[in-house]
C-alpha cells in the first residue's frame, strides 16, 4: 500500500514491568497505521493484507529499522537505556537484522526477537537455527503465545530462546480455579528452572498482578500497566526522567 511509502507505519510501544516493584523492565515494539485524517489501524486489520500480498516482509523491515533509529536517538541523546525492546520481526532475516543494528551502531544486546509458538513449532528446524543466530550475537529471543496453540513441551529443553511469555487465554484459563492456579504455578517454576524468563502478557487486573507477584514471574505487560502508546510518549515517560 501507498501507506507504506507515505510513513503512515508509526512505532508504538508497550511497556513491560516487574511485578515485583513495578517497574520498566522493557518493552514490546508494536506498529499502528495512522491515516492521514488520523483515523487508527490496528494491526489484525492490516497485517492479514500484507501477508497476502507479500508486503508484509517490508513492514518488518521498516518497524525494524524504526527501532534501530529510537534506541540510537536515545543513546545519543544519553538517555537511561537500560530496557530490551522486543518484537516478532518473524520475517526479518539474521543479515538484514545485524547490517540494520550495525548502520545505527546498536548493540544486539539491547534488542529481543520474539517468535510465537506456533510458528515455531510448524518450522522449528529452521527457527531454531535462525534464533541459535541471533543468540551468538547477543541478542535476546523470546516465544511469544506459550500455551495458545501447539506444543513445544517436547522440545522445550534445547529451544534456543531466553524468554518465555505466557499466553492471556492460558494464564485466565488456569488463575479460574485452586487447581488452575496450582498448574500454573508448577508450569512457571518448571520453565524457570530450564533457565527461562517468565513474561505473562494481557494482564488487567490487580487480583493476576498478586498472582504473577506469588508466581515469581519476571515481567509482564497488560493493560493494567499500560497499553501501547507512540515511542515518543514512551521516551518521555520512561527514559527523560
């Protein structure tokens, strides 16, 4: 679409925060279309037409490169960097990810690809070796919807990823009942003593930011905390202060 070219693709971002003390931990890199006339598009209106068209591959590659752009305004601006941004830049490839943070002089630690687990378990050779990529640099990775669809309990013990975030309809379904949260707790302490992050995504209430907190899960994001705001509202909320 003319959008595209137009830079109506705007960078939002959703903040993630420790349960614990409630603060930044990070944040997930999200886009909007905002129309000329200002009207807001969300995502699950666009990326099916991009998708099926092709284009879907140049808008990653453009939020991508908007997030190279924020991190190094920032640091050039010396504001506090101490956050991971995140985001599924699932058609973004190792190449074009580490020239794009090269151009900007951006460490790969300061990023985290995120892949769901979907897609995950329908290419897992090829993601693996792709996230097995991204790791040797530096850079954090993260499945994304663990417990919405497929699973990868088989092959959770050498998936290269540092994070695993829990799914909304997974953590509702299971925080219902004594016995629901009893599996949740033991799911939670399970993956963190393979050595996984635990992040709990769609968190809107303070009864499940309790419960994360009794969990010991590691971040989480919702919109109990915040929703997605434009990057420069997030610049001037979490990093100027």
């Amino acid at each position: 679409p003319q959008a595209l070219e137009n830079g109506e693709f705007k960078l939002y971002l959703q903040p993630k925060f420790s349960p614990k003390d409630l603060s930044v931990i990070g944040a997930e890199a999200l886009t909007r279309w905002i129309k000329p006339d200002g009207t807001v598009v969300y995502p699950d209106q666009f990326i099916p037409i991009l998708e099926s068209t092709g284009r879907i591959v140049e808008l990653d590659l453009y939020i991508f490169e908007q997030v190279a752009q924020f991190l190094q305004r920032n640091a050039q601006a010396g504001h506090r960097l101490n956050h991971v941004l995140n985001s599924e830049f699932g058609h973004v490839t190792y190449t074009e990810a580490i020239e794009i943070l090269e151009k900007h002089n951006i460490s790969a630690r300061m990023l985290e690809i995120e892949l769901t687990e979907t897609a995950v378990v329908s290419e897992y050779d090829r993601v693996k070796r792709l996230l097995s990529s991204f790791q040797s640099d530096g850079m954090q990775t993260s499945l994304d919807d663990f417990g919405a669809g497929g699973s990868l309990l088989n092959n959770m013990v050498d998936i290269p990823v540092n994070t695993i975030k829990l799914d909304k309809l997974f953590l509702t379904r299971c925080s219902s009942n004594a016995r629901g949260t009893d599996f949740l707790r033991e799911i939670v302490h399970l993956v963190k003593r393979l050595g996984y992050n635990v992040i709990c995504e769609g968190i809107e209430t303070e009864e499940q930011v309790q419960l994360l907190r009794s969990l010991d899960c590691d971040g989480a994001q919702g919109f109990w905390f915040s929703k997605a705001i434009p990057a420069e509202e997030f610049e001037r909320r979490y990093l100027c202060s």
